[in-house]
C-alpha cells in the first residue's frame, strides 16, 4: 500500500509535506487538510479534517496547481474533495483503510480532546481570524496558548500542527514588514516623481522609479503591492508622452545634424556653434540614450574639427614666424592672408 500511496500534509504557507509515516491511519487528525495521491489510478484524494482552520482552507482550490508544479511526471486523471463526516465508500477503499477503524481512531482523539475542546476551539478560531487579518503577532499569542493545552492531553499532532502555524505567522509577519515598508517608501517616491514630472525633470523622475524597482523587484512582485504599482504605472505612462515628443525631437536633430555637417564642410565653424549654443538644452529633458548620444556625438565632431582647425592656424602662424625671421616677408604676407581668408570663412 504504501508503494502505492502519497501522503501529503497542507501546510499554512500553502505548500505539500509529505508524510513519511507508514500506518497511514495515525496521519489523520482533527485540524489538517491532507491528500492522497493513488499512483496506479492516478487519483487524488483531498481529505479536509472535521476542525479545518479557514486558513488552512483557503489553499484548498491550489493544491492540484501545487501538486503538479512539485510532482510534474505525475499526473491526474480525478480528484475529489472529501469532508469529515462524509467520507464515501471509495475513499476508504482507495486508501485501503476500514470505515470501521477510522470512525474509531478519529472518536478517540475527539474524546481525548474532549476536556480542552471548547478552549481550543474557542482559541483556534480568535488565532486564524487574526491570521486572517494579517494580524499575525495576536495569532501567534493565540497558537502558543494552545500549545499549553495540547502539551497538557499529550497532542502531539496538534502540538506540531501549531508549531507550523506559528512558523508560517512569523513568516508572513516579517513578509507584511517588509510590504509595509516598501508602500511607505513608495509613497515617499511617488510625491518626488509627481514634483519632478510636474517640473520637467524627467530624467530625474525616471530615475527615481529605476531606482527603487533595481532595490525590489527581484525579491518582490511590485506589481501585487497597488502603491508600487501605481507608481510603475505613472512611469510608464510619462514615458509613453515622452516618446511620442521625443519622436519629433529626433526628426528636428535629423535636420540640425545635416545644417551644421554642410557649415563644417564650408569652415563656417562661427555659424555652426551658434546652432549648438541655441540648442544646447535641445536633449535636457531627453531620456531616449539614442537621441542623447546622437547630439553629443554631433557636438564632440564639432569641437574635435574646432580644434583641428585651430592647430592648423597655429601651424601657419608659426611658419609665417619662421619667414620673418628670415626676412622673407613676402612668404610670410602671403600666410598671413590665407590666416585671414580662413578666419573670415570661420565667422561669416
């Protein structure tokens, strides 16, 4: 039987234990949710305790999703959801355990209860409602209560069942910690990102926002959290404007860029500088790197050719220097015309 069976435990965080035990029967409790999985049938049987927290419950709809994930050679062709007291025939018989037997063991944990059953209950439901809630210090207060009275009837079950609760509560705690303190900086970044947008300064906006996803987003689904969201949204959407803008930005570069390569070619170099100082704040609100790099490309061309020229003026001024002092004053007339020819072509 047992080759043929997988015995799993829902846990609080959602995930499939599997049990290990060999007499399947002492599996069986009365606050877990446990499944079945017949390898020869491929079946799936889901077994929900007569005491079942809600929180316990709620994972119930994902367990074939889990099952699967975790077990992917293994397949399903039925499952069934059975609840204590309505157990049907073949359930027992899948599990090849008498109706019989499993009326009595599960009675005789009941009755073994019995004297604390009602605090425990009463307990149960106040640490799942705050587990609910997200409340989850007061849940672990509760659960630790139970502890002592299932420590004083020798629970063991039980004792581990609420062990895993707390767990799982201090789990989502230091989680909802962490959530708490993204929304709060959110928040913070979203009151700088709407002040630099509504100023223009989207470069720095964008910033803002790369930033704080690089901090997050490989630990956290920024999305899940609305605040995060909202603010990834506002990005995008800012950036959207952007591009369209950005689109005739780039056409009117397409034109400068033409302009000022033909006044280069001429040496009109005086024109040419005049173009890039009127448009120097052209890309300051640009965060395209395309359009960024393509000016100052374009300006660095300029002030490499500006200073090319400027050492080829150099370079005559100082063979005109060199005639000079030979008395050849004629050669040296003649380079100081091309020096001025030159400097007028540069400031037409």
């Amino acid at each position: 039987m047992i080759d043929n069976i997988k015995v799993f435990k829902l846990t609080y965080s959602g995930n499939l234990e599997e049990i290990s035990q060999e007499d399947i029967l002492t599996s069986f409790t009365l606050f877990d949710i446990l499944t079945f999985y017949l390898l020869n049938q491929r079946r799936m049987y889901i077994w929900i305790s007569k005491k079942a927290p809600q929180s316990l419950k709620s994972h119930i709809p994902s367990i074939r999703e889990i099952f699967l994930r975790d077990y992917p050679n293994l397949k399903i062709l039925r499952n069934f959801t059975v609840e204590f007291g309505s157990e049907p025939l073949a359930f027992f018989e899948a599990i090849e355990i008498s109706e019989e037997k499993y009326r009595e063991y599960l009675n005789e944990l009941e009755t073994k209860l019995l004297p604390v059953l009602s605090g425990i209950n009463r307990l149960k439901d106040e640490a799942d409602k705050n587990f609910i809630s997200e409340k989850y210090e007061k849940s672990i207060i509760f659960a630790q209560k139970i502890i002592e009275l299932a420590k004083e009837i020798d629970d063991k079950s039980l004792e581990i069942n609420l062990l895993n609760f707390i767990e799982e509560a201090k789990s989502r705690a230091k989680a909802k910690e962490v959530i708490d303190q993204i929304e709060n900086e959110c928040r913070i970044k979203m009151q700088i990102f709407d002040n630099l947008n509504k100023a223009e300064e989207y470069k720095e906006a964008h910033k803002i926002v790369m930033e704080f996803r690089k901090k997050y987003e490989r630990d956290y689904n920024l999305l899940s959290i609305s605040v995060a969201q909202e603010l990834l949204l506002k990005d995008e959407n800012m950036l959207y404007n952007l591009r369209q803008e950005e689109q005739l930005l780039k056409a009117k570069i397409d034109v400068l860029e033409n302009e000022i390569e033909s006044l280069i070619s001429i040496n009109k170099l005086n024109q040419a500088e005049r173009i890039l100082e009127e448009n120097k704040s052209l890309t300051d609100k640009v965060i395209d790197k395309e359009i960024t790099n393509k000016w100052d490309s374009l300006r660095n061309n300029y002030l490499k050719i500006k200073e090319l020229k400027k050492k080829e003026l150099e370079e005559l001024n100082d063979n005109a220097l060199n005639f000079l002092k030979k008395r050849n004053i004629l050669k040296a007339i003649d380079i100081y015309d091309e020096i001025i020819d030159r400097l007028e072509q540069f400031i037409e």
